[in-house]
C-alpha cells in the first residue's frame, strides 16, 4: 500500500472508531505453544500464524530457533518501525530508510531462580532508530519516531504492569 493509501486507512479506521468507540476494545486473538521436542517450542494462531521458539544449549535448548526473549526484542522493533511508518503516512512524511534496533540487558540469575531478587526478565531496554523522512526536519523525524513508541501496543505492554491471569487446567488434552 502506498503512504498515501496507508495514511487514508489509518484516517478511516480513526473515524470508524470515533463514531462507534463500542467496538473499539476487544479480545486479541491467542498465541497457542506447544512443546515440539525438549524446549523448541511452536506457537500457532487461528489464521494459520506460526513461529518457533528454542532456548541455547547452555539451559538444555538445542538453539534451532530464536529464543523467546529474541522474539519479544522483534516484537519490539517490528511494532516501532510499523508505527514509525504509519505516523509518517499520517502526517504525509514518506519513509525514504528505516531501521530499528531492539536490545536489552539481562541477568540470568532471574529466568534460573537463583537470585528471587533479580527480575526474570530484561533489566533494561533500548530502542535504536535510523530514520530518513523525505521533506522532515530533524524535530518533526525525532516527535515522529517518539510518537510511534510511545504508541507501540508491544512497547506499551512491557512497559506498563499489564494484569496476567493464570488459568491452569491439569490434563493431558
């Protein structure tokens, strides 16, 4: 889709939803992981989505697919660099080069449980952008890229305490 053809759609989704705020909130479609062999995991959808997950050797993985603290750093920068492009469209900005780098610092003192106070997950994030807008200045490129992150639905998720359920159902099916 062309910027113009996605910064029309945004527009209309924009008013759709202003007239009909009802269906605006809804229940996103689940992720289901199944243990394929030893910790190499496969994640499915309902439309067919899939990907895999796999921990390193070094905790007993055999290291044949992403991790999935990597797959959460994607998330990230494909959701920053999605909503970098979509902002652009907005403001009729076009998107000459983009690329987001995602990394984080952890301790694996937390996912091993052997430190209870050191957190399972990252310490710290960064977020690295490379943008070039045709016709942009350095402030509206640099408000741009602030916009897209601080509306990323994935950045709002591990930034925010979102309220986790755990349901458990024990039973081989």
């Amino acid at each position: 889709m062309t910027q113009q053809g996605i910064g029309e759609a945004i527009e209309g989704a924009a008013a759709y939803l202003r007239a009909h705020p009802d269906e605006a909130r809804y229940t996103d479609s689940p992720a289901t992981a199944r243990i394929a062999s030893g910790l190499r995991v496969l994640v499915t959808g309902r439309d067919g989505e899939s990907l895999e997950s796999d921990m390193v050797p070094a905790v007993g993985g055999s290291g044949s697919a992403p991790s999935p603290g990597w797959l959460l750093r994607a998330a990230e920068a494909s959701c920053v660099a999605t909503l970098i492009a979509m902002r652009a469209a907005q403001v009729d900005r076009e998107v000459q080069h983009l690329q987001v780098e995602v990394d984080s610092e952890s301790d694996d003192r937390g996912i091993l449980g052997i430190d209870p106070a050191t957190p399972a997950g990252p310490l710290t994030t960064r977020i690295a952008v490379k943008v070039s807008l045709e016709a942009a200045s350095h402030d509206e490129t640099r408000e741009i890229v602030e916009w897209a992150v601080e509306h990323c639905p994935v950045v709002d998720a591990v930034r925010r305490a979102v309220p986790v359920t755990v349901e458990v159902n024990v039973g081989s099916t």
